[in-house]
C-alpha cells in the first residue's frame, strides 16, 4: 500500500495554526496546512533534540500531515518500521525535458535533407505521431494523434524555401505536439514537443506525468533526409522524453493513486471529512520526495507472518522550511539512508 504526505514551503516543522508549534499527536488536528510532525506509538511529539533517543524501546513510529483547519485533522500515517526493508531516500527535483528530434541536419552539424531535384507539383510529406502509448492519445483531447503535413511544389522552390513553407504548415497546426524550427540555414529542421508529459489520458482522466514522445516518418521529396529521432543525446544531437522528478504533475499523480488505498473508490469522492480538503499540491513548486518501504508484521497462528508491503513518500517543496529538520530527525531514527 502506498501512502503520501504533502508539506509546503515556509511551514516549520510541527507547526501550530497561528505559531509556535504542537505539542504531541493530542494537538495533530492543529497541525497547521502541510506541516509534518512526527511521533511515538504512544503520541509524543519526535524532535531534532530529543529523535536520537526518543524511539529507544520502541519498534515503531508515525507521522502526520496537517490541513490547517482544527475540525478536518490532519492525515496520518500508517505504523512506519524503524527497521525498515528499503531506508527513505531522497529524490531531488529534476525537471522535465521536452523530446527533441531533427530533420535533414542535426544539431551537431550529420545527415542531410537529400533533397531531389524539385519537381513541381510533387509533394514534400512529414507525418508526426504521438507514440506515447500504444493508442497514441493526444494531450487533453482523447483521440489518437497522427498527421500528415504536406507541401507541394512550385516552380520557383528551392531547397531552402521547401524547408521553410513545411516548417510554417507545421507551426500553423493549432492541434500540433511539437514546434519547427529551421536549423543549420534550412539544411534541416528541429522538432520540438511542445508539452514534456502527457495528461488526461483516456483511461484514467487525470494528471498522468507521462513523458510525452513523438514519432516521424518522411516521404515524397522528403524521402532520403536523415531523421533523428532516437533521443540519444550526445549521439546525434536529439533528446529524450523526460517527465521529470518532484513536479507538481507527479506529485498529483501520487496523490490520486495513493487515495484510492485511503478510502477513494473508482475515482468518486466518498464522504469522508478528509476528502473535504483541497489537493495540498502547490502547481507552481517543485518538490523533493523521500520514499520509504517496510513490510508490516502481524500474528498469525502464534507465528509472525508478512503482512502487505507498504510504501510511505514524503514531499516536500525545494528550500522548504521543514525540509533539513526532517532530514536530522529521518537520520536520528536510523531511517534515512
């Protein structure tokens, strides 16, 4: 099972509604919106002075999350193992990278157009497919994404000028996935996504932070360019799909799976008081996530048996206020690797 905790920025650890700061879990519905606390089996408050030895004697603890109002609590955590199976670890923010493709010449000056001799009348093609899933969805619209731009020839074309009308159909395309840019005076053409993940998908609605990537075929006149669409990066100037670490995207991609193991049935919000309070994401941070996993025990015919391995991450925005007073208590517990 999956659990998730969602700080924010400027928020002190423990924090009290109005200052100051709690003074155990008989406080947690006064956690204030998104301060992280953590506490004993037995509720008491685990601090930076006292996390060294707080836990002597203890097997477990657990944490909590506030939503800054008194009458709604806060969210709280399953029993985490102080012997854990996988220590938290700490995933820094990485941004996400738009998928980068070329044409004819690539970024580090290979391959070619190879164009023909221009015949008037015949047609310069460049199909563009969204081939982030097998469906091939396009962002937001739920349909399958593929089209085909085509040029045809003049009399008074040139190489130079082919490049550039293709170029200017493309970005004309108000539904298009990447954005044309002529590259090396014509002798090739850039292709850049213009979204680095794909949301709203067809089967699942909702933010997905899947990296978006694209697919090229060229035919006609543009039949013998070189394409570069492998994302190799430093091989032949082209760049991966990348959706990125501690965006606010993944984090409510998290938020939505983890809901459905704390009470959130196909998709449809239940009465429960917590699902009363607003997504604790902030879409303009960017998040670092500490993820940690053990597996529980619990009795079975006087044996100890395994019970369902759980996972609990931790999010908290870059530079947050709580940020290196958890990091010194996770370690003071033995628990952050």
């Amino acid at each position: 099972m999956k659990h998730l905790l969602i700080g924010k920025t400027g928020v002190i650890y423990a924090q009290l509604i109005g200052g100051g700061t709690i003074s155990g879990f008989n406080q947690a519905n006064q956690l204030d919106n998104g301060a992280i606390a953590l506490f004993t089996p037995d509720g008491a408050l685990i601090t930076v002075a006292n996390s060294a030895t707080i836990l002597q004697g203890y097997s477990d603890f657990y944490m909590a999350v506030g939503s800054g109002v008194a009458t709604t609590g806060a969210k709280v955590s399953p029993f985490v193992r102080k012997n854990m199976d996988l220590e938290f670890t700490k995933q820094a923010y990485s941004a996400p990278v738009n998928q980068i493709s070329f044409i004819g010449q690539n970024s580090l000056g290979g391959g070619s157009m190879f164009l023909p001799s221009l015949i008037p009348g015949t047609e310069a093609i460049i199909t563009i497919v969204d081939t982030t899933t097998l469906e091939g969805i396009v962002t937001g619209v739920n349909q399958a994404y593929k089209q085909r731009y085509s040029y045809t020839i003049t009399a008074s074309d040139t190489n130079l000028s082919v490049v550039n009308n293709m170029i200017a159909i493309i970005n004309a395309d108000q539904l298009r996935v990447v954005n044309a840019t002529a590259i090396a005076g014509g002798l090739g053409i850039q292709l850049t996504a213009i979204n680095a993940t794909v949301t709203n998908l067809i089967y699942n609605n909702d933010q997905t932070g899947t990296p978006f990537s694209f697919g090229i075929a060229v035919d006609e006149a543009f039949i013998n360019a070189s394409v570069y669409a492998t994302g190799l990066v430093g091989i032949d100037g082209s760049v991966s799909a990348f959706a990125g670490f501690g965006t606010p995207n993944e984090l409510l991609v998290l938020q939505d799976e983890t809901s459905y193991y704390e009470g959130k049935s196909q998709g449809i919000m239940l009465p429960q008081i917590w699902w009363q309070v607003p997504s604790l994401v902030d879409t303009t941070a960017t998040y670092d996530t500490y993820v940690g996993q053990w597996s529980p025990k619990h009795v079975q015919n006087m044996n100890y048996g395994n019970a369902t391995q759980q996972e609990l991450i931790i999010a908290l925005p870059n530079g947050a206020t709580a940020q290196a007073n958890l990091e010194t208590i996770l370690t003071n517990l033995g628990v952050y690797a």
